[in-house]
C-alpha cells in the first residue's frame, strides 16, 4: 500500500521536487552545499567548501567563521522573530514557563557570564547531566557562545557512565540540578553526580540548578546554586558570541559502539550547523508559524539537532517536556498537542507502540486539528505502529517522515519530504546531497530486494568529525571495511526496493537498539562481569512488542555463585547501577557454557538463534 499526500500539503511544501533536485545535488555537492550555506549568517566566508585531502578527515567551509549560536539567537534579535516564542517547556507536574527569542538571549547570556566566571574558556568540554528542563538548553548554548564545547550526558545514565564520559572528556565543571520529575518520583540526579565526581578527579567545580527543591549535598568550595550565582553582577549584562571557526568543535556526544568503550561523536559549528537546519526546514516543512514538538530527551543527538539546534537556526518555537509521555494517564501528549496547537510531532517507534497499548479513546478525546506532519526516528517502525500513528493520530492527513540517521550523521539522512508517497516501513529515499545505496562485503550493489549493508558514498556537511581522542578509532569503525571506495559504512542492513526506496532491517554490529537507545552488547557484557558472581557474560536482542528489542543475558557463574531469582534480581541492580535502567537485562538465563569460534569469540547469533527456535545456520567455527 502507498499513501500519497494531499494537494494540500503538496502546493505548499517547501520542497516541490525530488528526482531532479537530488540529481543535481548529488552530481557537484560541493555546489549544492555552497548555495545553502548562504542561508546561514558567517562572519568570515568560506575559502573552499570541502577539504578531503585527507580522507576520512573531512573539512567542510574551509577558513569560514561562524558561530552556531549567532545563527540560532543573536540574528533573530533584529527581527520579528525577537518577540517569537523560541520554547515553550511544560514540567512534568505540569509547571510552564515560556521563553522568547529575546528572553532565550537574556538566560543564555547570563549563563555564559558565569560559565566565564567560572573559569571556562575556549575550547574546555562543559559536563551537563541535567533533566529536561530549560537551563539545560541554556547551558548547552552558553557553552557554544563562548566557544566551549558540551557533552551532554543523559540523566538516565549511572554515576559509573557519567564518570567514565567527564575522564575521557576531562571536563573541569559539570552541570547538574538537585533532580528532575520522572513517573511522579524524583530522581536524585545530585546523588549520582556526587558519586560521579568522586571518581572523575578533573571536575573543580559544580553548578547545580535547582528544579525539586529536595535536600541534597553541596560541597562547599565545589558546588554552587545556580540561582545563587545569577543573582551576582557577574551574570549580568551582554555576553560576546565568540567568533569561531567552521571546524571549531561545537559537542561531544558519547553513544555506544561495537567493542569497549562508549565513544565520543565530535560536531562542529559550521557544517552541523548548515546540516541540521537544512534537513529539519526541508523534511519537516518549517513555516514561520509553527509550533514544533519533537518527543525526545535534549541529552541524545535528536535533541540536539532537533530540539536545540536546527529549531532556532529556523526560528521555529519549540515544545519541551519534562517527563514520560503517559503521566499521569496515556493522554497527556495529545492533551499537550491540543493545548499549545502543535503542527509537526517527532517520536519515535517506541513511544508509539506504548502509546497505542492504550487504545485509541485517550487520542480521540482530543482536537489533534492543527498536526500537519508527523515523524518517526530511533528503529525501523513496523507497519501496525505506523498504520495506528497514520490512522488514528495522523487521521490519514499527516504525512509520516520516517527519519533515519544517527549521533555520527548529525541529522536526517534517508527520509521522506513531504511530498513522498509513502510505503509504512520504509525511511523512503536519500535526502538531497546524500548518496545512499545498499551493497554487499566487497562494495558491489545487490539486487533489488535483498538485504546487504548500507553505506554512504560521498561526505555531508553534517558528519561527524573524528571520535574524540581517538582518531584511529573512527577510522576502523566507519571507514576501514570500504576503504577503497572511500565509503562511510553505517553499520545497518537495509534493502532497496525495486523503487528505489530504503528499508532499514537491523544493526549488524554488536549494538542493540532498546526502545530505540542505543547500546553496545561489550558494555553491557562488562558491566553484567563487573557483578562478582558473574564469571562471563553473553547478551543478545531479542523482539519485543514495545521496546523493538529487549535485552537477555545469558551468565556464566563464579565457583561458588549459585543460580537464584534473587541473585538474577541483584544482577540486573547491579547493572542498572553501572549503566543506568535502560541497559537492564529482560531476562538473565544462568548457564555453564557460551558458544564460542576457536579464537574465543562469543557467537551472539548461536545464542539468539537458540533463543528463538531458529536454525543456528553454519556451526563449522564453533569450539566444542
Ligand atoms: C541507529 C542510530 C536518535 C537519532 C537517531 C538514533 C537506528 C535510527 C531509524 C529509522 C530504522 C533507525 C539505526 C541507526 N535508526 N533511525 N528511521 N529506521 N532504523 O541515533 O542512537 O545514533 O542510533 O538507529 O540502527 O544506525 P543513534
């Protein structure tokens, strides 16, 4: 079945054509992306477009001064847009507070005055571990005005994630609140950040904002209150939006790779600055008037990209929410779609699925009237979780924009405009500039309809950079298997249609996407034999009607460890404990023995297999 879109929403896309325009682009991108990055604001031209002399190092607006912020605020101030609403942010317990172009330029200049004063300079990487309220967006944009990078960690993380990410970034100042609203229950963000910093010896100082108003701790000397530090004169007044260059580091985002370590995804200010805010006012059609909501956590790269960033590069006003979408009862996100008038809602699968369990009475209590479009990111969506999006959210109007792309991709890469016929399931077609294509080990095409890897053939302005301290790194993971062909490898399995139309199948690496997060099978592993009964461990995905995958583990014992509900209970803690709740096995399955090739490799796909009664396929590896 193909869903086409209304004449409506055709005669007023911002984009009218597809085949012609993507041929062009992709024939001289160099051109195509020069002609849009006249729609930002540089302080200093570019002297050249891209620089890949030095593959995979790419350099995009060679010698180009920018700053992402100029763009997002300082411009808008000398418009109509000063008065704009840039975010309305509604609190769990349902709190609002309202932030103009001009008011969000007032928070984020206070902010970098006592970033400033704090002793951050150009270049230092700011720590934020903060709940989705709005001085976390105020303390990412103080961060890029005055020329220090974020890495933002997202308050689901452990204290052991949050330390692990402020050593390798060797960050001097965190960021963080007395807490955050989640289900009704305060989550002690503090807490864990005090036991964060007590093993991340570089931290000096803590600025902490205050949300909950429970007790906490703070360390004289170390801590300061945010509210304390705003009232001092050295908050006050203008705050210089440094001039940087196009190549300048803008974040550092951690996400979950095949082996070890989480790693450090480095964005700049040109390039991601042109790349977000192009795909965000394209795919989802921005207009001046819209009220945009896009359903996720700023700590992940869709929050940064499409919450923080490209939203103000386009003017638009924002929604941000605090707390879970079903609290307290399955309708509060189409309560708050009928409230502010939402136009455009981005999700993802996960949060669909969970949704939908409610049935459709919660959605149809609501006037849904002023959605336009919707989106959908994170896994691939199944056809009865897009048909319901569709049908009964959508009421057969919106359009879907099912976006795929990643925290290295900086934004949407394979997606639909609006004007794409759609087919439920599949991410649709490359966006103009990028050229996508599905291949088999040695880089040859495979045929229509059968499954080989995805990979991109040519650099976009939005890629990421390098892994942060670690060059080499990103070398291997994403560049080394098609080396030859200079081709980025994402590393999915898709198909292509004999349309010509994307569909994304799985990861083919060790890493799992639970509820659309994305974590490494190694990290887990590491954190199930860092429990001291756990000799060994194996974790596998496997479906689950919400969550797309759920993790199970299978574990080796200690001598001396016995199996037991109550030591699989004090296992799972442990994770959680380590990693965080999103990284908590469904299933802990205590054996003796894991399938292993002769060089000691775990066989993932034997366990997973196994799991599901299938054929375990060619065994000829396997140690016996
Ligand atoms: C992986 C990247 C939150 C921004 C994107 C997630 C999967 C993402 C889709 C989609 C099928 C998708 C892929 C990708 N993925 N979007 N529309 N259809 N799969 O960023 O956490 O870096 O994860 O998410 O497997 O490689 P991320």
């Amino acid at each position: 079945m193909i869903y086409y879109p209304s004449d409506d929403i055709i005669a007023n896309a911002n984009v009218k054509e597809y085949e012609n325009t993507y041929q062009e682009s992709i024939a001289d991108i160099q051109k195509f992306w020069a002609k849009q990055a006249e729609s930002l604001e540089w302080f200093k031209k570019w002297d050249k477009v891209l620089d890949d002399s030095n593959h995979p190092y790419y350099k995009w607006f060679i010698n180009g001064k920018i700053n992402i912020i100029h763009n997002a605020i300082d411009r808008h101030l000398t418009t109509e847009k000063r008065n704009k609403l840039a975010y309305i942010w509604e609190g769990e317990p349902g709190d609002i507070r309202y932030f103009s172009y001009y008011e969000l330029n007032k928070e984020v200049s206070s902010f970098g005055n006592i970033l400033k004063a704090m002793g951050v300079r150009k270049g230092d990487i700011v720590t934020i571990y903060m709940p989705q309220i709005p001085e976390l967006i105020f303390a990412m944009l103080a961060c890029a005005k005055i020329g220090a990078a974020h890495s933002v960690v997202y308050a689901g993380f452990s204290s052991t994630a949050l330390a692990d990410r402020i050593a390798d970034a060797e960050s001097k100042l965190l960021i963080t609140a007395d807490g955050g609203y989640r289900r009704g229950k305060v989550v002690d963000l503090k807490g864990i950040a005090d036991e964060a910093m007590q093993k991340s010896p570089t931290i000096e100082r803590c600025i902490v904002v205050q949300r909950t108003g429970h007790d906490i701790n703070m360390e004289a000397e170390r801590d300061f209150w945010y509210h304390d530090l705003k009232a001092l004169p050295i908050a006050d007044g203008p705050c210089k939006t440094e001039v940087m260059d196009s190549e300048d580091m803008l974040f550092i985002l951690y996400t979950s790779g095949t082996t070890g370590r989480p790693k450090g995804v480095k964005h700049t200010h040109g390039g991601y600055a042109l790349y977000t805010s192009f795909v965000h006012k394209t795919v989802f059609d921005i207009k001046d008037t819209d009220r945009w909501w896009c359903l996720a956590d700023p700590g992940w790269i869709t929050g940064h990209s499409f919450i923080v960033y490209a939203p103000l590069i386009n003017g638009t006003t924002t929604i941000l929410y605090e707390g879970a979408p079903n609290y307290p009862y399955p309708n509060r996100v189409w309560k708050m779609v009928e409230k502010y008038g939402v136009n455009i809602l981005y999700t993802s699968p996960t949060a669909i699925r969970g949704l939908m369990r409610f049935g459709d009475s919660w959605v149809n209590r609501h006037d849904l009237s002023t959605l336009r479009l919707l989106g959908t990111v994170g896994e691939p969506i199944n056809p009865a979780a897009w048909e319901w999006y569709y049908r009964c959210v959508g009421k057969e109007r919106c359009p879907i924009m099912d976006t795929w792309w990643q925290t290295e991709t900086g934004g949407f890469m394979i997606s639909p405009y609006p004007i794409t016929p759609l087919k439920p399931g599949s991410a649709t077609k490359p966006l103009f500039g990028i050229e996508a294509d599905v291949v088999d080990e040695k880089g040859n095409p495979v045929p229509p309809g059968e499954e080989g890897i995805l990979v991109i053939k040519k650099p976009w302005p939005g890629m990421a950079r390098t892994i942060y301290k670690d060059d080499e790194r990103y070398k291997r993971e994403y560049w080394s298997a098609y080396e030859k062909q200079k081709w980025y490898r994402a590393g999915d399995s898709a198909r292509k249609d004999e349309d010509g139309y994307f569909w994304i199948i799985a990861r083919i690496d060790d890493v799992i996407k639970v509820s659309g997060y994305r974590l490494g099978t190694a990290e887990v592993e590491s954190a199930l034999v860092s429990h001291p009964a756990v000799a060994e461990a194996a974790v596998i995905a496997l479906p689950h009607d919400v969550k797309g995958n759920a993790i199970h583990a299978y574990c080796i014992l200690t001598e001396g460890a016995n199996p037991s509900p109550a030591l699989e209970k004090e296992i799972k803690e442990h994770v959680r404990h380590e990693m965080g709740p999103i990284a908590v096995p469904e299933q802990i399955e205590f054996v003796t023995t894991l399938p292993k090739t002769r060089s000691g490799k775990i066989m993932r796909r034997v366990l997973k297999a196994k799991a599901l009664g299938q054929d375990p396929g060619d065994l000829s590896t396997i140690e016996t």
